[in-house]
C-alpha cells in the first residue's frame, strides 16, 4: 500500500496510530491533499498564527511543520499519530503546538483550518470557542469529503463565524470558505449538556449524565447502553473494574453506584468522552473511587491487574467501517484481567462478536439478548 502523500511542500511518509502493517486504511484522504494544494496555489499568508482543528492523523500539520501550526484535536490516536509522523520527518518537538479539544485554544487565529468532523456537534463547539480569537482579516477554510459537508454543516459556518460558501468537487472532496464577520451576534455554547436518565435501568435510574460535545448520543440514553445498563453484572467486594471506551461514564457510573467499593477506571481516545464521564461520576455524588484517563484502549493498564471489563465497542474510524478497534480492545482485556476475571460487551448482533471472544478467551456465553442487540460474557481462564 502506498503510504506516501503528496503536498507542495513535499512527499509525506503518514501512517495511523497504532502502526499496524496489515491496515489498509491511509493516514490522510483527499481532502487534505485539496486542502494544502489550495493553500500552496492561492499564496494564503502562512506567517500568523495557524491552527489546525480536526486532523485526522496528522497530515496537514506535518505538511505544514514549517510554519509553526497549533493542532487542535478530540482523538488521543490522531496525536499520537501526529507526535510519530512529525518525528518521521525530522520536526522539532514543539514546532508543532498539540493541543486537545478540552485545551484553551489561542488567543488570536490569524489562518483557521478545519477538517470537518463527523459529529456537527463538535464542529459546532469548537467554533465556538475559536470564535473571539478570530478577527476579520483571519483566513477560514474548512475541508471534507462531499458526503461529509451538509447544508447543516455551512449554516453552522455561517452562524458562529461568518458568511460561506463551497467550492466545486475534486475527488470527492470540497471545501468550505467562510469570511469572518466580528460583529456577528454569535450563539451562546449550549455545551457540555445535561439531562436526567429514565427509570427501570438498575442503579443509573434517575440519574444525571453530563455530555460534553462529539459524545455518540450526546442529549438521550441511546439504546444499546440502555440494554446493557439492564443487565450489568451484580457482585461486590471492591473489584477494579474497567470502563473500556467509556463515552459519557454512564456505564462505569452505574457500577459505582451498585458497588460503592469498586475502583472504576474511565478510559476513552476521546478527551471529550473522559471530560464527560468526569463530569457524569461526579455530578451524581459517588462515593467511590475512579480514575479517568485518556489514552488508547488497556494499553498501560498493568497484566492480570482488573476484575471486570465493560465494553461497547465503536465499528467505525471516522468513514470505515472496522472491526479493528474491537479486537484490539478485546485483547487489551484480556492481557489486563486476572484468570477469573470478566470481559461484558455489548454489540449489535450482525457484528458476531462471540467468535471473535471464543477464539481469544476460548468461551463466551450470552447473558441477554434481544431482536438487535447482545450481551456476552467471556472469562479469562
């Protein structure tokens, strides 16, 4: 597979976060290779203050090393991608500041690029806080593949910043053009949201959940979760349990709440995600103890250290449909469950996760099930 991008600032060696061989996914598309070869041919002044929102692995920060951007990004993966692909090429630590979504950003935007997320939500928050650093001589471009850039996505623009507009397709890929307009009367952030859970789900009934923006399902319980609230596993004594891809912390908040002994560890790759269940486990008082982290999946987490695992996996890396996280994740708890400890997951039926729990952990058995989703269990012998 060709790993190597093209830009006029020269050939790019790009991979994802974790290097895996046999991935077949690229680090970067055509939106970014329209994005940099506008910027190149229309001369656009690079000596300000650049920021970068969005970069999926990297790509247009590396591209753009020399002019000293700032990245701004919710995924721990995309930095970590971005940290090895700088290094790659020879970039100094620190020319490239990385920032996360839950960072202040700058004070002043002087060229604002932004690859459109999938979550308009996200887009929405972020500018948001980038607004008042944005003044009317700032460059706006925003870049994605067509299938990503709703009319919903330039009203947004057009809201928070200014008037906008698209350019023609090229490969499947537009951008978005926005003219700043300072004394624009710009909304006031409805994030992060709060809103009280439903009754009937075990020890979360009645209870707050706190979403900051880009959380999966950010203003209601979304079903799959509800199920697997319904059926969490009972027991107590002070495990130390693992809320693997943690979301909003609904779930890991839940068996607190059960279980006031238990040490829950929150983790996500999404800063937004950890700052939600952050926020989630304490607005309801527990009186247990967590920890939350950001970081990719178990990695770090000590071998034969956790009693029990919760899991719903994502099948999505942005546009791909994948089942690439899933294994990693199931591996990650493996490695970290003592023998006799559990792995629960929750997943839609189709995906056939049994097998994949069968051939790790060698069983699996289905604790609930209903006409679209599962719950399994799978025991580290």
């Amino acid at each position: 597979m060709n790993d190597r991008m093209t830009t006029p600032w020269g050939e790019l060696a790009l991979t994802r976060f974790p290097e895996d061989p046999r991935d077949r996914l690229r680090a970067w598309d055509a939106s970014d290779e329209y994005l940099l070869r506008y910027l190149a041919q229309e001369g656009v002044p690079l000596s300000g203050t650049v920021v970068v929102v969005g970069d999926r692995w990297g790509a247009l920060v590396t591209a753009l090393a020399e002019h000293r951007p700032t990245q701004i990004t919710d995924s721990h993966l995309a930095q970590e991608a971005t940290r090895a692909n700088l290094a790659r090429h020879g970039v100094e630590p620190g020319a490239v500041r990385l920032l996360t979504t839950q960072d202040p950003p700058p004070d002043r935007v002087d060229v604002l690029l932004v690859r459109v997320p999938k979550s308009l939500a996200l887009l929405e928050d972020q500018l948001l806080r980038l607004a008042p650093a944005v003044h009317a001589g700032t460059v706006v471009v925003g870049t994605g593949m067509a299938k990503e850039i709703h009319t919903s996505t330039l009203r947004l623009f057009e809201r928070i910043l200014g008037p906008t507009r698209t350019s023609l397709a090229e490969k499947k890929a537009r951008l978005i053009f926005c003219t700043p307009d300072p004394a624009l009367e710009r909304p006031a952030s409805p994030w992060p949201y709060a809103y009280t859970l439903p009754d009937g789900i075990g020890p979360a009934s009645g209870r707050t959940v706190v979403n900051h923006a880009g959380v999966f399902c950010a203003d209601r319980l979304d079903i799959g979760t509800r199920f697997f609230l319904e059926h969490l596993p009972g027991g107590g004594g002070g495990r130390r349990v693992v809320d693997l891809g943690c979301g909003n912390g609904v779930v890991g908040t839940a068996v607190a709440l059960a279980d006031p002994a238990a040490e829950v560890l929150f983790v996500d790759e999404s800063f937004q995600a950890v700052a939600s269940a952050e926020a989630t486990y304490k607005a309801n008082g527990v009186p247990g103890h967590a920890e939350f982290r950001v970081g990719d999946g178990l990695a770090g987490v000590p071998a034969d250290s956790v009693d029990l695992v919760l899991n719903n996996p994502p099948f999505h890396s942005h546009q791909a449909t994948t089942d690439a996280t899933a294994w990693r994740m199931f591996t990650g708890a493996r490695r970290a469950l003592r023998p006799g400890g559990e792995l629960w997951v929750i997943g839609n039926r189709h995906l056939g996760y049994h097998v994949k729990l069968r051939k790790l952990f060698g069983n699996s058995r289905l604790v609930a099930s209903d006409p679209k989703f599962v719950v399994l269990k799978a025991v580290k012998r």
